[in-house]
C-alpha cells in the first residue's frame, strides 16, 4: 500500500486532533500511562496504535519520529519489536500452550504479561502494550491487570482499544484517557482511495459509501477482495432469504448459525434495511449501497416502512447482543429470519399489503 503522510506528519489519515495530542505528547515526553481508542470496527484504531508505538521507540530525531523505515519503526510494523507487546489470544496460546484453547485472556496470561511489564526495556526508552478488544477482557482478567493499569512502571505505555468505549470495564476505562476516534467525511476516504490507485471512480465511490467513514475498511476493501466478496454473499443470502418460505428460512438458520462472519453478514443487512428506509423516506441520495438502488426502489414499493423499522430495530438488537456475547446460535438466527419481512403474498396479504 502506498504510504499517505497524513497533515501531522503521520502515516494517517484523517482523525488529525488525535494524532496531534499524540504527537505532542511523544515529542514533550509527557506521555499517558495508559490510552483508550474507541470507535467502529476497522476505523483505524490499530494502525493509529502502531504509528503511536512507532513514534515511541522510533529512533530518529525527535521530529522526524516515527521516521517509518528504522529498525525499529520497521519491527513494530511487523510487530516483532522487542518493547512493543500485544495482550491478544494469540500472544496467549504462545506463551501458554495450555491456554490455547480458551475462549477469553486469562488471570494467568495476564499475571505474565505484568511481570513482562515490569522488566526494563530491551532496547529504547519505552515499553509499549496494545490490548486490542479491551472490551472482550472478563472481570477477572481486568482485575488482574487493574493493579499495572494503577501504577505502571514508568516506561510503559499501555495502548487500549474498543469498538465502544462504554463496553469496557469502568475500572479499566477510568484509568485511560480516552481518544475516541469518528467516521471520516466520506469525500476524504474516497480521496485517500484515489490516491491509493488505479481503480474506477465507481469502485471508488461505491467503497466510500459502503466505509461510511471508516478509513480502515475502505484502505482493505481496496486492496483486497475479501470484505466485497463477503458483502455480496450477504447480500445474496438476504435477497434469497427474503423470497423464502418459513421452512428455507429455518433451513437456512442451522447454516448461518455455522457461519463464522455472523457479525458482517448482519452489519450488510442492518446497511441494507437502513438503505430501504431512507429510500421509503425519499432520502435515497444518502443511500450507502448504492450499487443496490435499483432492488431497493423495487423493494420500497413492495414492503411496509413500519416492517422495514421493525426489522432494522431487531438486527440493531441483536448486533448488540452479539457484539457482547458472540452467542451465535442456531435459535438466534431462527427468531431473526422468522421476522425478517416475506416478499411472499401470504405475508404481505397479512400486513395489509395489495398488489
Ligand atoms: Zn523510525
């Protein structure tokens, strides 16, 4: 990917208040102990967390920091630099082969990591740890890390992430100073997507909507296919979904409950009946699917604005739930698509609907 130095002289785009304060505060030294960044999934929170790390034990002179191509700028891009530690699962199942089948971060897997902390830096001034998902932390790994978070040693940075500042522990999150990270207009994501390259101005325009904001999706979706692909089989499912009877619909339960991008099949949908009710609403120029429009005037004749509502409201719902819980099952889904509104003329007879 081409490197796009962003106004404050870091590899980022947009989010520049942010990059400011931190930008400041690694060439005055006066670095917090501990950090939050909060915002949407794939909004940029990690690759603001690296170029931060970067920054920190980067070696150039201090303005030039992070300069990108020393040593150590380069080994925390490949996160292998010796002062820069991830508390994820997989730092876990490495350390603790024992572990590797846990579903969260455990109390012992913590305890290590705070005795990692308190040793010296290998190399530079610092010591930099990223726990990304910070929401994801049980009560019981938070406390066993409350006691680094209140009093770490001196040199270390602790650099937090959450797609929703508010899930995380208020112990945890206290102890931080939050930078919450927004949606980019979304002229500035599609103008950082042509500087990137060679792709249509239709490609262009069509993953600057479908970002809404989120640099990061639209800098991956660019470069490669995965997140298109994965957003037309959603949308392929849910058209098909859409036409099918009660006994498809719990047919189809069983195998989306064995999907694995439950969560982004669901935020395609939820786009989607957002999409619809706008268009219901004769607001169809802030559509994000744009490549949908023709389906969804065809649609918005067809179904009730109050099913569309309804239904947005209990995806919205269950978003949550499994943002939370990752309760993926099989019941889960059948509830979903039996209220998931019919094309059928059984249905639409019922909700008083006429040809
Ligand atoms: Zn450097």
């Amino acid at each position: 990917m081409k490197l796009t130095i962003g106004a404050n002289g870091w590899p980022v785009i947009g989010h520049e208040l942010t990059v400011g304060q931190l930008r400041r505060a690694v060439q005055s030294g006066a670095v917090a102990h501990a950090y939050l960044l909060s915002g949407p999934a794939r909004i940029g929170k990690e690759h603001l967390a690296l170029t931060f790390a970067q920054a920190l034990l980067c070696t150039a002179e201090s303005s030039a920091k992070p300069c990108g191509h020393c040593r150590a700028c380069t080994l925390v891009a490949q996160r292998k630099h010796p002062d820069f530690l991830t508390l994820d699962m997989a730092w876990q199942g490495a350390m603790l082969p024992d572990k590797k089948s846990a579903q969260s971060i455990t109390v012992d897997a913590v305890r290590l990591m705070n005795s990692e902390l308190a040793r010296s830096p290998h190399e530079g001034h610092w010591k930099v740890l990223l726990v990304p998902e910070a929401e994801g932390l049980t009560t019981q790994a938070a406390n066993a890390f409350l006691k680094t978070l209140e009093e770490p040693p001196d040199q270390v940075v602790i650099l937090m992430t959450s797609r929703d500042a508010e899930l995380v522990l208020p112990t945890i999150r206290s102890r931080c100073q939050p930078l919450p990270m927004r949606p980019l207009p979304l002229s500035r994501v599609a103008d950082a997507l042509r500087q990137q390259g060679q792709h249509s101005e239709e490609r262009t325009r069509l993953l600057a909507r479908l970002s809404g904001g989120r640099i990061g999706w639209a800098l991956q979706a660019q470069r490669d296919d995965t997140l298109l692909t994965r957003r037309a089989e959603a949308l392929e499912a849910h058209g098909r979904l859409l036409r099918a009877n009660r006994a498809e619909r719990l047919l189809a339960a069983a195998d989306l409950s064995k999907g694995d991008h439950a969560l982004d099949m669901l935020q395609t949908w939820a786009g989607w009946w957002r999409d619809l009710l706008l268009v219901q609403s004769g607001a169809a120029s802030r559509i994000s699917n744009i490549d949908q429009r023709a389906e969804l005037d065809h649609l918005s004749h067809r179904l009730p604005p109050t099913a569309s509502r309804a239904f947005l409201r209990e995806l919205q719902r269950l978003l949550a739930v499994l943002e939370t819980t990752n309760a993926n099952g099989q019941l889960v889904w059948e509830v979903l698509l039996l209220k998931l509104p019919s094309l059928s003329g059984e249905w639409r007879m019922a909700n008083g609907m006429t040809d």
